[in-house]
C-alpha cells in the first residue's frame, strides 16, 4: 500500500544506528522498515538556492546546510587528501613555496591579473583549480597530503563567490599530524597564520572546517544519506578551455552517495515508464558506484543568456537509487520550483526491492 | 507616428492598429540628418487615417482568419478583428473616434504541449482625434491608446505549471500641424508623447492540487515604465525658384525605469539641421544637409552631412547618388539594463558611443509609358554602409567576470537590387531581385573565410485591381535565400577554422 508524505527534515532518525546491523554483519531484524513512497520537497533555500541538501531516502529525512557554512573537507579515509567547497565555486593555486609567510601581496596580484581563481566562463584555465566533479576525492586540486612535512604547498585559496558572499583570498598549508591533519591559514594578506588540528572520524567519510568555525557538522554521517541536491562546480565541454573542458558553476545538481555506499543508473520513460519499473527491471541495469555526477543536472533543461527560455524540468528521465543497504529506489523529479521559486525542487521516489 | 524600432522597443510594429492605418510609405536611403540616429537604411513612414471630408460617416469591420490550419470562430484560434469608427466634419473643424479590438489566438508552429511559437494575445485600440483646417493653417491632434495582453503559457509539468502574462497599456499623443505664411516660407511642426507600461504577470498551477496563484520568484511581478516625447518643426523657406533652404529642430526626451533597469535620468536628444534644395536645371536636383546634434546620455557626432542627388538623365531615366554619415543611438537598454544569475553577470554601458557610419546609395530608375494603359519601369539599386564604433558585447576589463557593451567592432554591408514593373489596365506586375552581403567579423580573427557573405533575394507579385469594387486582388511569392553562417572549429592540431553552415532559407506563398 503506497502511502504520499510531504517530508520533512527532522533531525532524529539521523544517527540513531539502525544501520549498525550492516557495519556488524549480523543478521539483525530491521527496526525501521523502509518507507515506501514519497513526496519530498527540497529545502534548497529558495531564489538565491543557499544550501545543499542531503536526503535519505530509507527515512525520508532531509538536512540542509548553507553552502558558505564549511570551506574545506578533510577525508577520514586511509589516504590523506582535502577538498575544497566546489558547492560555491571555490578555486586553488599552488603556490610553489612551502611557507605561508612567503606568501603575500606579490601573488595576490598575480592571482588576480591572471583571473584563474575566478569561476566564469572567459576563465578558460579554470578546470586547473577545482576538485573533480564527478569524484574529488580521486582528483583534488590539492595534492595529498605528504607524510613529509616540507613537501606540502602553500595555495591560494578562493572561498568562492557563485551564489555565495565575496569574500578575501586565503593562504592555506596543510601538513599530516599524526592520524590527521595540521591546517595552516590565514587571509592572504596577513603576515600571522593560525593553526587547527583536524583528526580523523570513525563515523564522516569527510571532516569539515570552516575557518572561522574551525570544525563544523555538515553531511550526515557516511551512509545516512543517499542523495543530495546542491549548486556546485560542474564543467562543460569548450574546445578554446585548457583539456577542452570549462568548469562551470551549475545549479540543480544531484549527486548520489558514492563515498557512503549508494549508486545509481538513469532510465528513460521510453523505455519503461516510471509507473511499471519493477525489480526485474533493475536487474540489467549498471549502477555507477564512482560517478556521483550520475544523476547531475541531467533531469532539467538549462537556462542561457537573456531572451533564453527559463530552465524546464525534464518529463522524459527518472533514476533507479540504490542505497548502502541494497533498498532499491525509483526517484523521479517533478518540478524545479515551489511557488514558481527556483531553488526549491521537487521529486517523487518509491521504493522498487528492500534490500539486505 | 513617431518612435524607433529595432534597437529599442518604443514602438513596436506589431501595436499599431492596423485599422487606423491609411498607407505605408518607405523611404529609401540614409535619411540621418533629417530624421536623426537609427535612420540608416531610410524611413518608414506608417500613415495614419487622418481626415475625412464627409459629413458624418460610420464604419463597422469584422475580421476573420486562419493562422495555418488553426481557427474557431469568435473564439481562441485564429485571429478575429473587429472595429467601430465614425468622424463627423462640421466647418473647418472634424473629429473622429474608434474603437477596435484584435484577438488572436496564437499559433502552435513546432512548439508542443501548451506552448505555441506565437504567442495568443488580446488588444483593444481605442482612437480620438480633431482637426482643424483654414487655408493657411491646419492643426492635428490625436490621442492613441492601447491595452494588450500577451500569454505566454509554461510547458507541461508534473508538478507546478507556470505562465506568464505580459499587459501593455500605451498612451500615445500627437499633434501636427502646419501654417503657410507666403508662398515663400512655410512652417510645419510634429509633436508626440508616449506613455508606456508593461507589467508582467506570473501564475502559479499546481498540477496535482488544482490550486492556482501568483508567483513568488523575484522578478516575477514586476513592471516598466516609458516615456518619450518628441518635437519636430520644420520651416520651408522658398528663396528663388531653384533654391529652397530647410531649417529644423528636433527633440526628442525619453525616459524608462524598472527592474533590472538602472536608475538613469533618461536620455535627452537636440539637435538643429538645415537641408538645402538646389535645382540649376530641370533635370538636376541637389540636396546638401546638416545636422547639429547633443545628446545627454552619449556621445554623438557633433556634426553631420549628407547629400542626396537626381539628375534626370532623359526622359525616361533618371539617376539618384547619395552619401550620408549615419549613426545609431545606444538604446536604453544597451545603456542601462543589468541582467544577473549563477552563471552570468550582464551590464549595460553608461559610457557608450553612438555608433557611426558612411553610407552610399544610388539608383537608377527607368520609367516608360507604352501606352495609357500600359506602364513599365525598372529600378537598379546598390549600396554599402560601413559602420564603426559598433556596439557589441565583451567582457569588462575591470572585472572580468561581468560582460558588458563595448564600441567595438567595424561592420559592413552592401548590395545591389533589381526591381522591374508592368502595368497593364487593372494588372500590376512586379518582379524583384536583391543580392545583398553582410560583413564577416570573423575575418578579424584572421580566419580563411570571406570577408562578405552574400544572400539573395527573389520577390514577385501580381495583381488585379477591380474598380467598380474597389478590390485588389494579388498574388506574391518570395524566396530568401539560404544565409550563409559560419562556426569556428577547432581541429586535431588546435588551429581554428571555419566551416559554411546555412541558415535555411525560406518561401513565403499567399
């Protein structure tokens, strides 16, 4: 019996630990049973699309951040790798030197007059200082950390202005400590850094920082979700760009879990509607487990310059989701607006086959 | 009627009431001194119905039409014109009224779903005027207004359908006149203000609920406003037989605000000309003009000339060389608009120029009469314009990531035109060709493609005229030539280059 809930984020069932059964191994009765169908509202933020919103489907719960809230992410994995905020377009030079009092006005200006850590399409270089889009972490615009000390760079960092508060260049160094991680930071400008001690977690694929903040929550826990919408650094094929590819600040993108767990595979109504896909249909299907660029903008029409027709949402597409626990998912979206507001979309999902 | 089309909306072709229109006249080659910035090509003057020497008179009209194959009658599909009108002439005086309302139901074309590639719209014109009329002197009033609706409905959706409404209501108010003092001088003066608003509507359809209302995006409900006057007053000054002198005054003020737009003080235009008629002979005329011009919001060329000549060559041809410097103004919007959203940031220009150019037209006319009856003529035409300073998009040095308007870029064009004629009792015929280029910018980037490309242009018409009904009856067909485009390339070694894309032609049958 489907039943239609509008859903919203309610922060309680995130971390309970009915996932503990699949970390054990142990073949543990499910507390919760999946839910079966639902309507879920995206709390994007509205016309100015603020935040990334991260949604799992089991629960029907849904947590929304601000963009801005976090500038670089610390990976809890064995590797030793950093991340920074493509979802407000931020960008990173290497600097060539290892110390950040080296680092000053001279190339702050070159940074500038260059223009390569501004995200706009006349920045054909771009695709040099951003994450990957579809994985970051196999390619971050930041080296991996070095075990040794002097060989890690000082970069310039943008924090990133897409849709986001402007805000001052930042000079960053990070060094291993440890199991972790020594931050290095300071406004480009300044002559005196600051230091933070960043420590791997048992529970985040990714530890977050904010500078001003220092450590801060922001995805859920690594398999607590399985999908997420947000604005964010994407690319686009452009022959004059450096490798052919622009990177280019999307909004309407949907990235699924692939550091928690999740995959997911595109179908198309013409080949079986959303109505009748069943489980055997699943059966053919390839799920992509590295790509979390699967889902993308791909289910809207985008927008141009002025004159061009608004962004509509596709009718023709829908997706099969697959989260850590096996429950297969058909998740369709339904509208890029709430109240004719972009920033706030909307899809449908129903679950196809529980899982483990 | 007095306004600008093109480069900026104050008047737009398709708001004139067809009903109030008595003809339509061009007129071809640079006309800049006399009619200011954006007349390069030449003018087109739309006539309006004026007077009536009738007593009393009344008119009703009602129209009907397919749009291709869509129509319903008095309702949504097709196109469905009715007017009322009446003037009444008492003395030297005559007023008049009308009323006249257009629906048109749009027409789908490729488009699918609920939306159509012209869109459906209602208006409703509503016309007032008075005359007055002595021998020596006659003044002008009339008073347009017009309220249009536009709909422009969203695609299909599973969720929320969003349609737009765009209503227009425009005042427009004109006063000419003229007084003729002696056979030696005569004076003559156009006046006109425009009042224009369009608001934007957006609604909300919840597919699933039903519930219907009005949006909450910004910018969604939103406005505009203009306003424009303009005042012209020519004198006609006879010094002897062969010599005529023109002096004129122009003004023009415009002013819009609304979103998007940056606040402005609005655009003032002045300027003074003088336009000389000089026939030595029957068969030589010379017009040499002047026009003197400032502008608050640009800069314009100071000064500038042109000069239109025919010499009559024999009886039955005559020839007609002249040169003009042109310019076009930057329009409010290439001025003042400001278009932002996550991937662009779009400024207008304060600092704009006007944009200059040197024209050269000439023609040659062939006219001969077989018989009463039976007329011929034929008329070879060329011409080249070349335009600096053109306004064009680039990116802001001063923050590369806003694009904005630039004088840039040198534009040419130039053609040649054949048109041939044949009157024959109530058959008119007519047959014209026209082969006309368009500069390449990508020749700049010193890319291997032509400097031109070059279009042709085929028209005929035939038609029968009968008297006693007072009814034409005509035939045309046109065919425009493929346009040739050009994209850049990029091949394996990295050198751009360009290949021939067409833009497809097209026919028109009626």
């Amino acid at each position: 019996m489907k039943h239609l809930r509008i859903l919203s984020f309610t922060a309680l069932a995130v971390g309970l630990g009915f996932f503990t059964s699949c970390d054990d191994g142990e073949d543990v009765p499910t507390v919760i049973p999946p839910s079966e169908s639902g309507l879920i509202e995206i709390q994007g933020g509205g016309a100015e699309y603020p935040n990334t919103s991260f949604i799992e489907l089991k629960s029907g719960n849904q947590l929304a951040i601000a963009r801005e809230s976090w500038d670089l992410a610390f990976s809890s994995g064995s590797e030793f790798k950093v991340l920074i905020n493509g979802t407000t377009g931020a960008m990173a030079s290497a600097t060539g030197k290892t110390d950040l009092n080296e680092v000053g006005a001279k190339k702050i200006a070159e940074v500038e007059d260059s223009g390569e850590l501004i995200l706009t399409f006349t920045n054909l270089q771009s695709i040099l200082h951003v994450d990957n889009e579809s994985n970051p972490l196999s390619a971050p615009v930041i080296a991996a950390i070095n075990a040794t000390e002097d060989q890690n760079e000082v970069y310039i960092l943008s924090r990133g202005s897409c849709a986001a508060t402007e805000r001052s260049l930042k000079k960053i160094r990070i060094i291993r400590n440890g199991k972790g991680y020594t931050l290095q930071h300071a406004d480009a400008d300044s002559t005196a850094f600051s230091s933070l001690d960043i420590p791997k977690s048992a529970e985040d694929k990714l530890v977050y920082v904010s500078f001003e903040k220092g450590i801060v929550d922001v995805e859920p826990s690594k398999t607590a979700w399985d999908i997420s919408w947000t604005a964010g650094t994407s690319t686009a094929a452009f022959p004059q760009a450096v490798n052919g590819t622009l990177a280019y600040f999307y909004q309407d993108l949907v990235y699924h879990n692939i550091y928690g767990g999740s995959s997911a595979a595109v179908m198309m109504e013409e080949d079986i509607a959303y109505e009748s896909f069943e489980e055997q249909d699943a059966a053919s299907l390839e799920f992509n487990k590295t790509d979390r660029m699967t889902i993308g903008s791909s289910w809207r029409n985008g927008s141009g310059p002025p004159g061009s027709p608004a962004a509509t949402i596709k009718n023709n597409i829908y997706y099969i989701v697959k989260d850590a626990e096996a429950n297969l998912y058909k998740v369709q979206f339904l509208s890029l607006t709430k109240d004719g507001v972009r920033g706030t979309p909307t899809f449908q999902y129903e679950l196809v086959a529980q899982g483990n | 009627m007095v306004g600008r089309q093109g480069v900026s909306n104050e008047i737009n072709i398709n708001q004139i009431d067809i009903n109030q229109i008595q003809k339509v006249e061009i007129v071809e080659g640079p006309m800049s001194v006399v009619y200011g910035a954006d007349a390069l090509a030449g003018v087109i003057n739309i006539i309006t119905k004026n007077r009536s020497s009738e007593k009393l008179s009344l008119q009703a009209k009602v129209q009907e039409e397919t749009v291709g194959s869509e129509y319903s009658p008095f309702a949504r599909r097709g196109t469905h014109i009715r007017s009322v009108s009446g003037n009444y002439g008492v003395n030297n005086w005559n007023i008049g009224a009308g009323f006249s309302q257009n629906n048109f139901g749009g027409w789908q074309g490729e488009e699918t779903g609920r939306q159509k590639e012209w869109l459906p719209k209602d208006q409703n014109f509503v016309n007032l005027k008075a005359g007055y009329l002595k021998e020596d002197l006659s003044i002008d009033y009339q008073v347009d207004y017009l309220n249009e609706t536009v709909f422009s409905d969203g695609t299909d959706a599973r969720l929320e359908v969003i349609d737009q409404e765009y209503a227009t209501n425009r005042w427009m108010h004109r006063i000419n006149g003229q007084w003729d003092s002696s056979d030696k001088f005569a004076l003559n003066w156009q006046g006109g203000f425009t009042n224009y608003t369009r608001n934007t509507k957006t609604r909300v359809t919840n597919v699933r609920t039903g519930e219907n209302y009005l949006s909450k995006a910004p910018d969604s409900q939103s406005s505009i406003d203009y306003n424009g006057f303009s005042w012209r007053i020519l004198g006609q000054m006879k010094i002897n037989s062969k010599f005529k002198l023109q002096p004129g005054i122009d003004l023009n003020l415009e002013s819009g605000s609304g979103e998007r737009i940056t606040q402005n003080e609005g655009i003032q235009d002045y300027a003074a000309f003088l336009s000389a008629k000089w026939s030595p002979t029957e068969s030589i005329q010379i017009k040499p003009e002047l026009r003197k011009s400032y502008n608050s919001a640009y800069e314009a060329p100071v000064v500038i000339p042109s000069i239109n000549t025919k010499f009559r060559l024999n009886e039955y041809l005559s020839l007609r060389l002249a040169y003009a410097k042109g310019f076009r103004a930057p329009s409010i919007r290439e001025l003042y608009f400001n278009f932002f959203d996550a991937s662009h940031s779009i400024t207008g220009n304060p600092d704009l120029k006007a944009e200059t150019s040197h024209s050269i037209n000439t023609s040659l006319d062939w006219n001969k009469e077989l018989s009463e009856e039976w007329k011929i003529g034929a008329v070879l035409g060329g011409f080249y314009n070349s335009v600096d300073n053109r306004i064009a998009y680039g990116q802001d040095p001063t923050d590369i990531q806003i694009t904005t308007l630039f004088n840039v870029e040198n534009y040419k064009t130039a053609g040649a035109t054949f048109s041939y004629n044949h009157r024959y009792k109530n058959f008119s015929g007519n047959l014209g060709f026209s082969y006309i280029g368009r500069y390449n910018q990508l020749t700049e980037q010193a890319v291997l493609v032509p400097d031109m490309s070059w279009t042709p242009e085929v028209n005929t018409n035939l038609s029968y005229t009968h008297a006693p009904w007072k009814t034409a009856f005509t035939l045309y067909y046109k065919m425009t030539g493929s346009l040739p485009g050009y994209e850049t390339i990029i091949d394996s070694e990295g050198n751009a280059a360009a290949t021939e894309i067409l833009l497809d032609g097209y026919q028109l049958n009626q």
